[in-house]
C-alpha cells in the first residue's frame, strides 16, 4: 500500500484492524459532514482512540488530502492524528480520543458553567494552532489553513484545553496566499463570505470563522438560532452604535469586574468577522491581543512581551532561539509565580525539590519542579544532565513531556505536563487496586523504558520508582524524573562521581562500584513489580539482606511461591497463577548475577504475555460458571443491534435495550456495557455476586460477555424502570398499598 505522506509515527492499519479497534464499529461517538467517528480502543495498548470512517467512497481525493496535511501538522491544541486505512470498500482516519466532547456541546447543550477564564483559554488554545498552521510549510512548500473552524470542530480534554480537529476541509496555499474552487464547502454559518461567493480561500478565512467562534464564546448563543437574532449582526450593530453589548453576553460571565476583558474579546471578534478580508488581524496578532487580555485578568502588567513574541515560525525556531530550548518553552520567574499563583498548590517533595501545580494561558495544566536554593552538590552535573534531556528529548506517549523551562533560578525549574498523581499515592493508601490495572501499569512503564534502551536512544533512566511514575486520570503511566539519566553511546558501564538514587531500588552493582550499566533500569523495575503485587514498601538500607527484596526472594526459595506475600486485596485463587508470573519476573530482575538479568524489551514482552495470559484466565472462570451464559462480543451487538438502544448509564458503564430471540429466552433483555477496560475486576466481581443470588425480587442475571474490548452483563428488562423515576420523575399515581408492597419487596431481598 503506497503511503500519502512523510511520517513514519503516523501507523497504516488494515480493515480488519479497524473492525477490531472499534469493536466492529460499536461505539458512535459524533458524525459529520464526510462521515461518522466511533470510540475505539489500540490493541494491546488499552489506548482510546477515536476512528473517522468516510461513508462515501466517491471522497478518496479529500480523504487523500485530510491525510497529507494532518500528517505534518503537530501542536498541543492540535488532536494528535495515530494512523489511517485505505480499504477497498472503506477510508478511515484513526487519532487520539479527547474526553470532553466539542465545544459545540459544552456550550450549547451541556448547561456546565464556563467561567470566563476557561472561555478565554480555549480561545487562545485555539488561535495558537492556527498561529502555528498558518506559519508553517507543508513538505511541498505551501502553506495551509484548516477551511473548517466551528465549536464543533474544537475538541476538548479533560481540563478544557482546546485541541482544533478534523481537517477534512483543510487547503494548501499555493504561493502561500489564495486558493480558489469551485466547490465550496463547510459550514457556512462560520463560513467566509468571501469563500462563499466567490470560492476564494485564504488564511484570512480561518480568522473569520474564529472569530465566529469567539462570539459564541462570550455569548453562549449560537450564531443563527432558529427564530432567534443573527449574532454577527447583533455585535456589529452594538458596537456600531456604542451600546446593547452587554444585553448580547451571557449572564454567567457578565459582571461588571469581566467587562474590559469582555469588550476586548468582542471587539476583536468583530475585527475578524470584517467583510473586508484585509481588515481582519492575522492569527498572529490575535493570539498576541488574547494574551495581554489572558495577562489583564490574570493582573498581569509587569513584563509580558516575552509571553507575547515566544513564538516564532516553526521552521526557524531552534535551538539557539531566544524563547525556547530545543522543544522546550523558557518562562521567566515572575511569570512561573503567576501560573503557579505563586506557587500555592503543593504536589509533592522530594529530596531535592517541590512540585507546584500550574495552569497555563489555554487551561493546559502544568507540574513545576522547584529545585531547592541549597542543592548545591552536583549542581554542574545536575544541570549538564537536564541540558541532554531539553536538547535531546525522548517522545513516547508514556514518558512525561517536558514542556519549560525556568533558567533563572539555579538549578533550572522544570515545567512537565501535568498529572493526577504517581504510583506510590495509590501504592500505598487504602483505595481499591485491581490486578488488571496494576498489570496495565506495568506493562505501559515497561515500554516506555524498553523505549529509552533502544539503540537509537539508549538513555538509562536512574532513578525508577513509584514515585517517579505518574498516573493521568484514565491510570495511564507516565515515567518522569530525568535529572540521574545517563546516555550510552556503546552498551558498557559508565563510572559515576558519586552514588545518586534511592538505595531501595538502587542495584548492588552500581551501589558498591559507582558504575551504571543500561541494565541498572531493569533492577529498579524489579523492585517496582514486587511493590505491585505485595503493596509493601521495599524499606530498607540493605535490601540484600533485609527488607521487600530479601523477604521475596526467601520466601520464593523456601515454598517455590511468592503467595504468602502477595497483596490480600487482589490475591484471588483465579489471580494466584498470574502474581506467581509477575513474582517470578522480579526475581529475574533483582538476580544478584547481573549476568541473569533480562533486557528491558525481553521484561515488556514477558508482561505482555502475562496479561494476555491472566485474561484467558478470568475468561475461563466466566465460561465454567454453569448458572449464567457466556455470550461473545458478536453476540451482544446482534442482541442489541448494535447497541443502538441506549436506556441507562451508571458509575460503571452503559445500558442498551435488547432481544435475544432464541428458544431458551425471548424476552426483552437489558445489557450493560463496562465503559473502562481497566474496570475487569469489579466486573467479574458483580458476575460473581448476582450468578449466586436466584429471588423474585432480584433482578435476573442471565449471561454475560469478557471479550478483548468490552465487557458485558445481560440481565432480565425491567419496563418501569427504576424506583427514583417513579418517585421523583413521573407523574404517576403511586398508592400506599403499592408503596408498602414495594418496601416488602426490597426488605425481604436485602434480609433473605
């Protein structure tokens, strides 16, 4: 299959990958103009994506173009494209899975407040992908603009950064300036009236439909509401005349302390939507006059022309740019103590350092490590070793991003993408850890240290640990804390000045020789795994001796099993066989003959199979269960047609309307859909309870489905639904009698 563009990141997937990443095309999440997008999942990853399948066959020239151009397009408020497939019968666009929806639904549907703040920060985000678009150079040497800014087409995470989506429309600029057709196409509420009368796009057409967009945004109103006014008019005539403005915003944001930062907003929003293409400011300046508007409500006076001109053209920033570090951004003091509003949010400490909670111009949360002013030992070496980490950065979705840099104070202060928690907070607290998620977390760490082995990497971390692996809010791992790495240039020992780590997960080698080995990893990953399955902590100045390591391996030599030490919590007898795996797996990490230790990329493969393995497993125990039945995942989509049925949601998942139409049952069945993979062992948990539970007054379990991407409970329908609704939702008439009858009902089933 010939390839459409010049990236090798970007993955080319057969159809049938397709089928199997979206579960056979069974979760609708959006449709739009070319086709429709479903939620899928990567194999072996557990990473939602989300799939763009084309339905009509005659768009391969669009479909080829969205493609090319995605392709060499990277940014932070740019949905990351994964891969595509050019199918026979079909054309589909894989990319990364944005968890809030579009801001077309946040809006106007959703009825969440959107504080001001929020507002301008999907702004920003927003115009600073198109900042970035319209100054870069395809491979071709043309520029490009996205032809399709909506609220609809700007997605947004979890802490509403706006990422700009679907370039479908998508145009390069030959010579850089115009491009005319004949076929005009897009949303034309948002669309340049210049583009539309005449076919005729530039740069300038993106400015116009932001500027729609940044209407919407301090209006809640949408720009043509059926029966309603016609936003752009309405603005235009209010500052046309000097008054009715504050009648156009919305009400939440409204007050009287918004209202320069709101008049800013408007007027600018009205310069973009000029019917004068030459009137309009580019996105450059936009972006400059959002953010000394972003710097008015933050109180921010002092010194902001560096935040303003940060940013360059992409093909001349470097590393000798005045603004930036190779990838990484440089951020004065003063403004670190805004972001950080003066570094009030306390993360974490360390031995050396706290960690700050920030949050940036476009709502991007941010972790800032502070160095202590007395770190004072090693200092030259500390600093030598974050310039290898800034000038040469390793990207992998599970290795923290670097994203600043703070040179100022010294040692730097380092700016990371931000993240939940790490490791050791729910290591060691009393919250529920299921095995599967533990399993997922060490499989993504592993491949991320597999990564950094790589030949063309081969960068030892030094200085794995719990802590030091953060967690997002889906439980994705990410490795952190570069500052003890060392970088190989042949596979051998480098010596060391001076022995620096936690001694806990520090191997004897290194320990008593100060020489490190690209291997030093494998060791501390070890002991990570011990604590994965023991949830003990590998206390201890001598762990050859005493301590998680010793105790392990003692108990291993004596009963050939590790059971005695395995976590109470998660030690089921379906669970034994796989914790036996994952400890036996440490103890080839923590060998004391260096010679017996494994390579990273032989660890990750060995825990890959160990997963694969352990779900065969819990399958096995749902199939030998002869009370309920065991349904494949094809099974649930035909019993409920797809899914296409929604009835109910809950903490765990959705519920789907279906039939089964067979011999042993023809009702109405009601089938819930775990929504998160990593919640197996709460599933198997609920199969295990309600397949012993057989009362009147029980709703009936009659099978269930643990297949690869979903997992699934079907019970009996229930046609009035629940007891809340029936009480607090509905009109209806419920007497006494039936009252008493239904508290006899749940009273008998709670104390039978």
């Amino acid at each position: 299959m010939r390839t459409v563009h010049d990236n090798p990141n970007i993955r080319i997937f057969t159809e049938g990958d397709i089928e199997r990443i979206t579960n056979n095309y069974s979760t609708l999440i959006g449709k739009g103009g070319f086709g429709e997008i479903f939620r899928g999942v990567l194999d072996d990853e557990d990473d939602m994506v989300a799939v763009k399948r084309y339905i009509r066959g005659d768009l391969r020239d669009e479909f080829m173009e969205e493609v090319r151009i995605h392709a060499q397009v990277t940014h932070k408020n740019i949905v990351k494209v994964i891969g595509y497939c050019i199918g026979k019968k079909s054309l589909m666009m894989v990319t990364e899975f944005i968890s809030n929806g579009n801001l077309e639904y946040a809006l106007h549907n959703s009825g969440i407040s959107i504080p001001l703040g929020t507002r301008l920060g999907i702004a920003i985000g927003c115009v600073e992908a198109l900042s970035y678009m319209h100054s870069m150079h395809l491979s071709s040497g043309n520029l490009i603009c996205h032809g399709d800014i909506k609220p609809a087409n700007i997605l947004l995470d979890g802490t509403l950064t706006a990422k700009v989506a679907d370039f479908g429309l998508s145009k390069s600029l030959s010579g850089g300036i115009t491009r005319y057709t004949e076929n005009v196409k897009g949303s034309i509420d948002y669309m340049d009236p210049i583009y539309l009368s005449a076919g005729c796009v530039t740069r300038k057409s993106d400015i116009y439909s932001f500027g729609v967009v940044m209407l919407e945004l301090i209006s809640r109103k949408r720009v043509k509401e059926k029966g309603g006014i016609n936003l752009i008019a309405a603005f235009n005539q209010a500052y046309a005349n000097g008054k009715g403005f504050r009648g156009l915003l919305d009400t939440e944001i409204a007050n009287e302390c918004n209202m320069k930062i709101l008049e800013g907003i408007g007027k600018l929003a009205v310069e973009c939507v000029a019917i004068d293409a030459n009137k309009r400011p580019n996105a450059n300046d936009v972006e400059k006059r959002l953010l000394m508007l972003w710097a008015a409500q933050h109180g921010k006076e002092e010194n902001i022309i560096r935040r303003l001109y940060r940013r360059s053209p992409p093909e001349i920033i470097s590393s000798s740019s005045s603004n930036k570090i190779g990838n990484a951004r440089i951020f004065r003091e003063g403004e670190l103590k805004k972001v950080t509003e003066n570094y009030s949010s306390q993360l974490a400490t360390g031995s050396f350092y706290n960690i700050y909670k920030g949050t940036l111009e476009d709502n991007t949360l941010i972790a800032v490590k502070k160095y202590f002013d007395r770190y004072e030992a090693g200092k030259e070496e500390f600093c030598s070793r974050v310039a290898m980490v800034i000038m040469s950065p390793v990207v992998h979705k599970n290795i923290t991003k670097l994203l600043g840099i703070c040179l100022e104070a010294n040692p730097p202060t380092l700016v990371y993408e931000y993240a939940t928690r790490n490791l050791s907070n729910i290591l060691h607290c009393k919250e529920d850890f299921p095995l599967e998620l533990r399993m997922k977390i060490a499989s993504k760490t592993s491949r991320a240290l597999e990564h950094l082995h790589s030949s063309r990497i081969a960068l030892r971390h030094g200085d794995v640990m719990p802590s030091n692996i953060l967690l997002d809010d889906g439980f994705v791992p990410k490795v952190t804390a570069f500052t003890l790495s060392t970088r190989f240039t042949e596979d051998n020992a480098t010596r060391m000045s001076m022995v620096k780590g936690d001694g806990n997960y520090m191997d004897l080698y290194y320990r008593h020789t100060n020489l490190v080995l690209l291997k030093s990893d494998v060791y501390s990953f070890g002991v990570v795994l011990l604590e994965l399955i023991t949830r003990k902590q590998p206390a201890g100045d001598c762990p050859e001796k005493y301590g998680l390591v010793s105790e392990f391996a003692r108990a291993y030599k004596m009963n050939k099993s590790g059971k005695a030490m395995f976590d109470e919590g998660i030690a089921t007898e379906e669970n034994i066989p796989v914790l036996e795996e994952i400890g036996k797996l440490a103890l080839h990490c923590i060998n004391l003959k260096l010679s017996k230790w494994p390579t990273m990329k032989e660890v990750a493969e060995r825990l890959k199979k160990i997963r694969s393995e352990g779900n065969d497993e819990q399958r096995w125990a749902i199939d030998n269960n002869s009370k309920i039945r065991s349904f494949t995942e094809h099974d649930i989509e035909r019993i409920t047609s797809n899914y296409s049925t929604p009835i109910g949601k809950g903490g765990f998942g959705e519920v789907f309307k279906g039939f089964l139409d067979d011999d042993d049952y023809d009702d109405a069945v009601a089938v819930k859909r775990y929504i998160r993979s990593e919640l197996r062992e709460e599933f198997m948990e609920e199969v295990s309870i309600h397949s012993k539970i057989d009362h009147k007054n029980v709703v009936k379990l009659v099978g269930c489905s643990a297949g690869e991407n979903t997992l699934t409970m079907v019970t009996e329908f229930i046609s009035n639904r629940n007891l809340e609704d029936a009480l607090h939702k509905s009109d209806i008439s419920i007497s006494l009698n039936t009252r008493l009858g239904i508290a006899i009902g749940e009273f008998i089933n709670i104390f039978k």
